[in-house]
C-alpha cells in the first residue's frame, strides 16, 4: 500500500492536516488532523511502499512500545487512512 | 462603445473596460460607491475581448448558477484559466473569462446578459484578489466599534436574519456586505472590506475594519455558542471561500504550469485568519437572546448596548 500522492500535509495555524475535499461544490470536505505520531508516521512512509510491519517497525524505533501494541497501532493508523481513502 | 471606470475593492484599483458599462453598472446596481479617481490600476478586467471556450483543458469545477439558470465551468490549461457560463436553455456561451497566473490583466468576452455580467466580474476579481492575498467569503459581515464580525452558513440557514438581530438589538452596529466582503490579509492581519456584491439587503459599503471573529451558524432549537478548535474552525471557513477555486488544488494539475494552484493560496490565507481570530459555532433561535449571546461573548462585555427602545423592554 501507499500514501496517495494527491493528500499532502498542510500546516495551518500551527496544526498539521490532511484535507479530503470533495468534488463538487457543496460536498464535504474532511479535515484530518495528524497528532505527533501520525505525522511521524506520514513523513516516513509518504512516497514509499509498505506494509503493516513497516510500520510498526517505524514505531518500535521510535517510541518505547512492545511489539504487540506496536502492531496493533499499526492496524489503527492504516485502518484510520484507509476509512478516509487516503492509502492506494 | 467602449466605457472603462476604476473601481477600488479590497484596497486595490481595478480599472473595468467593457462596452455598455454604465448600463451594467446601474442594471447591477452597488458599483457607484467604488469608483475611484485613481487612474493607476493594479488590476484592469477588460469585456469585449476574443475569448473562446477551450475543448481540450481540465475541468476543475462545474456547478450550476441560479440567478440566470446557467452552467459554469472552470478550466486550468498549463497557466491559464478559463471560466464560462452556458444558458441551461439552447446552451447558449453568456460569457468566458480567461486569466493567466500571475496576470494583472483578466480578458473576458463580450456579454449582454446582465447576471453573467456582474458574476464574471466577481470571478475576476476571486483570481486576481489571490496575487493580494485577498479573498471573497460568502458572509454577512456586521461591524462594531470599528471591527468586523463574519457570520457563515449555508444558504438558507439564516445569516441575514441573525444580522438583522444584530442591527436591531445592539446600538452601534452595522451591516458591511449581506453576502460577498473580500477578506485580505495585511501583514498577516485580518481584514474586512466591503464589496458592491450584497445579497438580501442590499448594502454596498466601501468601508474596510479589522476582523474580530467568525461566527458559523446553524439553526437551532436553544442558543449555544462554543469556541471551535483549529481543526473545526478549518472546516468552518474553508467552505465559505470560492469553492471552484479551492478546487484548484494542483492534484489534477500537477503536470502543467508552474505547480502553483489557487487552494494552496486560499488555504494560507485561512491559515493566518485562524492565526489572528477565533471562530465560534453558534446554534440559535432567531431572537434577540441569539444575538446578545453571540455579541456577549465575542466582545466581553456583560452589558449589551441594546438599542434604547429595546432597553426599556427589559
């Protein structure tokens, strides 16, 4: 899987987001929110292939998780991407 | 024959050359006010040129417009935009603007029909307000002691008569624009201008004052007002800003021109209004406790300046 290259990582009023607009006017736009890991998280994987493991490796290196949470983070963050059509 | 006028929207001279201009500005009605002596433009937004409709660009944006019961398209070509407007009925060209990036100069075609005269006029000036950092928000804005309060929603969810509150209980208070005021940035400060584009009260106002808040509503079965977080202040503004152009967000584009796009700049411009103010959701009745709950808490003041008739009520 992949970040799709079309959502970039927006800096506004010091908050980093990802916004998913729609395609016609009136439609919603969806503002996400990235917290400290997930934008850890984004800035190492953005442009690259991966996997579940990819990722939790990226949060055994970085934060002091066993690898169970580790993995089941994880599943959470590309589960989260996934449900906003943010992963190809 | 050939008529130009100098216009000053959002601090900016904007010199208007178009065949029957005073007819159109007096069918418009609202352009008087911003006539401007000043001959040096910034800006010139020119009818009656060759313009034709491209067959072959990206499509950013498509909507329907209703005062003239027309299509719109908006195209990126490389640098270039175009937009155009078709009658639903005959599928008739009322009107096509092209602009290029960065251009101080915006063509537009030759034009009888008089809403598609006045909206091609405001689209002009949405892409060129983006070189000043300027941007019109769909809006009322009502002013008090000197700064601007914007009030969001929806059509129909009931800015103007939120408004209208305002005006009736809390002395000192004006209505700027009831429908399109440009928001520009100066020095990373707020502010509000207003703009000969008004809406149910037809209030043309070339005064300009610093930003207090912004408010959005809803309608509501109590009153409630509550601060938004920057994320939930992003999704509060970001929809009142000209939607086709936050459609030019460079993903469909990525391969042509220069890679600079429209959202990025609209998008910055938020940025640096959440920055400087706050945004509140406000859900409300339309009474006056609305409007004096919304006033109290954006301007601290425990006593509301209730106009003097409305005083002796309480």
């Amino acid at each position: 899987m992949k970040i799709n290259p079309k959502f970039k990582v927006r800096r506004v009023a010091d908050e980093d987001i990802v916004l998913v607009q729609g395609r016609n006017p009136g439609d919603m736009t969806t503002v996400i929110a990235l917290n400290e890991t997930s934008l850890f998280l984004w800035h190492n994987l953005e442009g690259r292939d991966f996997e579940q493991h990819d990722v939790a490796e990226l949060l055994l290196q970085r934060f002091e998780v066993d690898d169970d949470r580790a993995h089941k983070d994880a599943q959470a963050w590309i589960l989260q991407l996934k449900e906003n059509g943010i992963l190809i | 024959m050939m008529e130009c006028r100098s216009l000053s929207l959002a601090g900016v001279t904007v010199c208007v050359s178009s065949p029957d201009l005073a007819r159109f500005f007096d069918a418009c009605g609202g352009f008087g006010c911003f006539c401007t002596s000043d001959a040096t433009p910034h800006w010139v937004v020119r009818y009656g040129q060759p313009v034709a409709p491209w067959n072959d660009a990206t499509l950013l944006s498509e909507f329907h417009f209703l005062e003239n019961q027309s299509r719109c398209c908006f195209l990126r070509s490389g640098d270039s935009y175009q937009f155009a407007m078709y009658s639903d009925v005959g599928n008739q060209l009322l009107v096509c603007l092209q602009y290029r990036w960065g251009a101080s100069v915006v063509d537009i075609s030759s034009c009888d029909d008089v809403p598609a005269w006045r909206f091609s006029l405001w689209f002009a000036c949405s892409l060129l307000g983006l070189q000043a950092d300027a941007t019109f928000v769909h809006s009322s804005a009502v002013v008090w002691q000197g700064q601007t309060v914007l009030f969001l929603g929806e059509s129909g969810t009931g800015k103007s008569t939120h408004t209208r509150l305002w005006l009736q209980t809390i002395e000192g208070c004006q209505l700027l624009n009831d429908d399109s005021p440009f928001l520009r940035l100066v020095d990373g400060v707020p502010i509000v201008y207003g703009s000969p584009w008004s809406g149910k009260s037809p209030v043309f106002s070339p005064r300009h004052f610093p930003l207090k808040a912004v408010v959005r509503l809803s309608q509501a079965s109590h009153n409630a007002i509550r601060r938004l977080s920057v994320v939930e202040s992003f999704g509060a503004l970001q929809p009142s800003l000209p939607p086709a152009l936050m459609q030019d967000d460079g993903i469909r584009t990525a391969d042509s021109g220069s890679g600079m796009n429209a959202a990025d700049l609209l998008i910055e411009m938020i940025s640096q209004t959440l920055t400087a103010v706050p945004v509140y959701h406000l859900q409300c009745l339309p009474d006056d406790d609305a409007a004096r709950l919304c006033f109290a808490t954006l301007f601290g003041t425990s006593q509301t300046p209730m106009h003097s008739a409305r005083k002796e009520m309480f």
